[in-house]
C-alpha cells in the first residue's frame, strides 16, 4: 500500500510502498477514507518530540472494517469507523476507573519479536525491514493495521472527511471542556489559540452552555472564525491577553484552555483564572521545555493541569459527537480548509508552519 513515511527529522515526507501485515486475534485492518493533517504530527516532523524512524505518520482518521481477527468483538466487515490514538486495554487500573485515556497497556501493541504491523520490503539487501506504527494508528497510509480498541464504529451516514476530525482534534478540544475541566452551564471560559483543537474547544464550551468564551489568537481571521464556533468576545494576543481577560470577566475566567504548547501561552493561561478556577493545557509544550508559576497564586486555589486527547471514553463519545454534527451542533464543515491526496501532505504542512489555515484532510478514493 501507498504511505507517506518520515524517515528523517526535519525532512519532507516521502510517499512509498510499504506493507501492512494480517490482522491478530484482537486486530482491525481498515480501508483508510480520509486523514486530517493535525499539529502534532508537524511536532514529530520537526523533532520537538521523539519517535522511532523510520515511520508512516497521520492519527486522525475514518474508514472502513477491510478485515477483523478471530476474537475481534467491537466492530465488524464493512463498518465505518473512527480511529482514536487512545488505544485501551479495558481491564487496567485507570480503564477501570474511567480514565481508559490515560491507558498505556503494551498489550494494544504487537510485543517485541512479533512481526511488525507495518514493514517493508528490504531493497538494500540488510535485513532491515522495520517501519514504526504511529500512536498505535498510522494513518497516513491507504490502509492501517489497529487494535480493536483503537477505532469505534460510527452511524453510515456520517462523511469520512468530518468524521475524521473527531479522531483527533475535535475529540479533544470538546473533551477539554466536558471531560478534563467540567465547564458548566454559565461559567466563563477562555481558549489561547484558534486553530482546529482551539476552534473545538470554543464550540465544546458552546455546547456545554458556557456563559461567555473569550477566543484568544494573533490572526484576524482565526478570530472571526472563532465566532462562527461560539466565541462571545475575541482578543488580539499580542495585546497583553491577561489583562483584557481579567477586564472582560471582572477577574478571571473560571476556565481557561491553552491550545497551541508554548511556555508563555499556558503561563498566561494560569494568570486569567479567577479564584478557584481552573488552567487547562492542551497544547504539545517542547520536550525539555519548564513552566513559570507565580506561588502565592495557589492560595486562591487557582488549578493547572494537563488535558490529553480530552481526556476521553472514545467509544462513547465518537458516536455522540457523530450526532452532534448530523443534529447542527457540532461544527466540522468549517474545520476543513482543504481536501487534498496523500501526495499532497507536505504542502498540508507548510501551511500549518504558516498558521493560515484550520486543516487540511487527506481523502482516499
Ligand atoms: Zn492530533
Ligand atoms: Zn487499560
């Protein structure tokens, strides 16, 4: 199968062949239809953080069931699915208490020894045939090998392109607020950066009935799409945000959402709290990278934490989200800027570099 590959950091993608192995008991071959082109993955590119190489990337994806092993008990032939990079193991300690999220069970993967889901065939004659999967998924690839509980069937009626997003970006801007913060109906919130996991966020704290949402971002026109998904005010960050918050609000937000994974954004994302409120990061902060707090902040029992593909139960709430959209309160259509071929990825991601754009999705016919 065709797949765009990462061997080198820092260097374009390359389209190549590689082959994908047969389903294990508890595995799930799917036809990939579409892939959205998400920030983390330029993360991996760029080598703000590590991954074996070389590697097919992309998990943000839909398709259809091709094949399933012998125990395979979820979905079925001919499903459509939703994959989600939060592969769970479902007996483990934080499975058992709700936070399957939070799962790193080695048993979703294939263990050391066993043939890899995806290889290739040895043209140099070494032996070296090994090609990593990507966050259990791989998506960038006509085809992707996947553990049962990294995919959730979805209503047929629902269109790959859209129902992509919500493996990824949309799961977790929405989770950030339901999940991993709570937001409830009234409350203030504020989201730093509006690209598509921002743009999410702002429509989850919509859905959740949040009183007013405060869209923060340097770029104009992200700004006026930050409306289109719910944001009651818009701030110019280059603006001292904190204080234009703190104006807005009469103190603070009692939530707010940092999705972009700089120092100086989740730093400011503590200091718009009110008191008791609650600082969410969303975004990928650089590996190596310290955050600044100031002490005596506690003492409002002002909160910071991490937020992780918010924090999500995927096989429940893909297939909400999927009628959330079919019902017109979810926003996707406006999340795609471009549909493009799986050629066509690195250009996704110059345009991602440059901020322009919300997203690109990689469609396969
Ligand atoms: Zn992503
Ligand atoms: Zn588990």
């Amino acid at each position: 199968m065709k797949a765009a590959v990462l061997r080198e950091v820092g260097q374009p993608l390359q389209i190549e062949e590689v082959s994908i192995g047969k389903p294990g008991p508890r595995e799930v071959l799917i036809r990939t239809k579409a892939a959205g082109v998400c920030h983390s993955d330029l993360h991996f590119v760029e080598g703000s953080y590590p991954h074996p190489l070389p590697a097919v990337l992309g998990h943000e994806s839909a398709g259809i069931v091709e094949a399933v092993g012998s125990e395979v008990r979820t979905v079925k032939v001919g499903d459509h699915v939703i994959t989600c990079l939060s592969a769970y193991c479902g007996h483990c300690e934080v499975c058992l208490t709700g936070h399957m999220s939070l799962c790193v069970s080695p048993e979703t993967k294939r263990a050391k020894g066993e043939e890899p889901r995806l290889f290739r065939e040895d043209l140099s004659g070494s032996g070296d045939t090994k090609m990593a999967q990507f966050l259990n998924l791989s998506s960038f690839a006509e085809q992707m090998l996947v553990h049962e509980h990294a995919c959730v069937a979805i209503r047929r009626d629902m269109p790959f392109d859209r129902a992509a997003l919500i493996g990824c970006s949309v799961m977790t801007g929405v989770g950030a607020v339901i999940h991993t913060s709570g937001v409830r109906p009234g409350e203030t919130v504020a989201v730093i950066g509006c690209g598509g996991v921002g743009l999410a966020t702002i429509n989850g704290a919509a859905m959740a009935g949040a009183g007013r949402i405060i869209a923060i971002d340097r770029i104009p026109s992200k700004l006026e799409l930050a409306r289109q998904f719910g944001a009651t005010d818009v701030i110019d960050a280059s603006e001292d945000p904190v204080k234009q918050v703190q104006e807005l609000t009469g103190g603070g937000v009692h939530h707010s959402f940092e999705a972009i994974g700089l120092k100086v954004t989740a730093e400011q994302a503590f200091k718009m709290l009110r008191r008791g409120g609650t600082a969410n990061i969303i975004g990928m902060i650089p590996v190596g990278t310290m955050i600044e707090l100031h002490g005596p902040d506690f003492l409002g029992e002002k909160k910071i934490q991490g937020s992780f593909m918010g924090s999500n139960r995927f096989p429940v709430d893909m297939p909400r989200l999927v009628d959330a959209y079919m019902a017109g309160k979810l926003k996707l259509d406006e999340l795609i800027s471009r549909r493009i071929r799986l050629e066509e990825v690195n250009s996704a991601f110059d345009e991602l570099k440059r901020g322009e754009l919300a997203r690109s999705v990689i469609v396969f016919d």
